[in-house]
C-alpha cells in the first residue's frame, strides 16, 4: 500500500520571517487522503506541538503553522507517494 510522505520543519523566525538560524526536521508517513486537519495533528504531535493553538495556512503542497505569541514557525511539505 502506498503511502504519503512528508517533510515537516520547525524553525525560528525573524521580523515575521523564517529565519533558519536553527531547524528541526523529521519525517512523516501517512496514509493517502488523510484530512488536513489529522495531517496537522500528526505533525504538531510529531514535533511536541499537541494543544498549541496555531493559525494554519494552505499554501498547496506545504502547509505553514504559526502559534500565538511565539517566534516559531512549522512548515509540513509533500515530499510524494513512497
């Protein structure tokens, strides 16, 4: 059966901006045609993010994260089908 991979980062930002001066990266399987809503909740588990408030913006392949009050960032790409 195949499977969706994703690329999910962590990062700082500066001036509102992805800054990059540290990064965490990881790597997520999931099954096809999962809602968006579970594939935020896989990653934000993922990366110890569980019960942050976030806005969430659709930018097509990659979603971007942003919590309330923090200089932080996530972003969760298509990498493909594995």
């Amino acid at each position: 059966m195949l499977k969706d991979s994703w690329i999910v980062e962590v990062t700082d930002t500066f001036g509102g901006a992805a800054n990059y001066a540290w990064v965490r990266r990881a790597f997520l399987a999931t099954p096809p045609a999962l809602t968006r809503r579970s594939l935020v909740r896989r990653a934000k588990a993922l990366m110890c993010w569980s019960g942050r408030p976030c806005a969430v913006y659709d930018h097509g392949d990659q979603l971007e994260l942003r919590p309330r009050c923090s200089s932080v960032v996530m972003f969760i790409t298509y990498a493909g089908q594995a």
